[in-house]
C-alpha cells in the first residue's frame, strides 16, 4: 500500500501576486497608514520620512524570517521575554538559609542537618565532589 504523504504543510497558500492573505493585510494596512498620513501631514519633509519608516517597518514585518520564522513571532517572543521577571533560585541541601536585610549583614535562620556535616566520608572522594567542594569554597 502507498500512503501520500503530505508536504509543505507549514507554507501557508498564496493568495495575491505570490502573497499569503497575512502579508497582503500587513501591506495594505501600511498602504492605508501612509496614505491617511498625506493627507495629514503638511510638510513633504516630514510625510517622507514617516512614510519611510512604515513602509519599512511593513516590509520587516512582512518578509523578514530569523531561524525559519517570521519576524511577528520573533519580535512577540522578544518582548515576552523581557517583559517577565527573570528569578532563578538554586537550593541546595544542607546548607542553612540566610537572608540578607537592607544592610549587609547576614541572618542564619536555620543550621539543618548538623548531622550531615558532622559525618565523616572513609572512601575517596570522587572528582565530582572535589569540584562542587571548590566551587562552593570559592570566596
């Protein structure tokens, strides 16, 4: 049995003059953007450089990819992420918490596991575990 596989399932179809319906809306909503803006603005000088920078601003939007996708979603996924806080949080175990007032000193809230600290190893500390000791020791 032979099975049609499907292909170019991403490319979205062409409506006009080689133009997916999204890219024909981008540029005529630029179109209609400079044209408003003729009538509005006075001076040449000045409805030429706005007209510049929609019309350049339509084709970035438009045509330009960056890794395969369009510019919309790379430009939304740059905004998103600048927009969320950024808070990473490592915990380690066995280590009592401190917490940092408004100066720069120091409370111990709690000593955990004295235990842990208190036990000493017998066999050979294995390379891991000398690293993560210098790393953690490192002022």
């Amino acid at each position: 049995m032979e099975f049609q596989i499907p292909q170019f399932i991403a490319r979205e179809p062409t409506i006009v003059a080689s133009l997916t319906f999204r890219q024909f809306l981008t540029l005529t909503v630029a179109g209609l953007a400079i044209f408003m803006i003729f009538f509005v603005l006075k001076n040449l000088f000045v409805f030429i450089m706005a007209a510049t920078a929609i019309a350049a601003t339509a084709v970035i939007f438009t045509f330009l990819q960056i890794g395969g996708q369009s510019f919309p979603v790379v430009f939304k996924n740059f905004v998103f992420y600048f927009a969320k806080p950024r808070v990473y949080v490592w915990k380690k175990k066995g280590v009592p918490y401190a917490v940092i007032k408004k100066g720069a000193e120091k409370i111990q809230i709690s000593e955990e596991n004295d235990e842990e600290k208190k036990q000493i190893s017998l066999g050979r500390e294995s390379r891991l575990n000398k690293l993560w000791t210098r790393i953690e020791t490192k002022p």
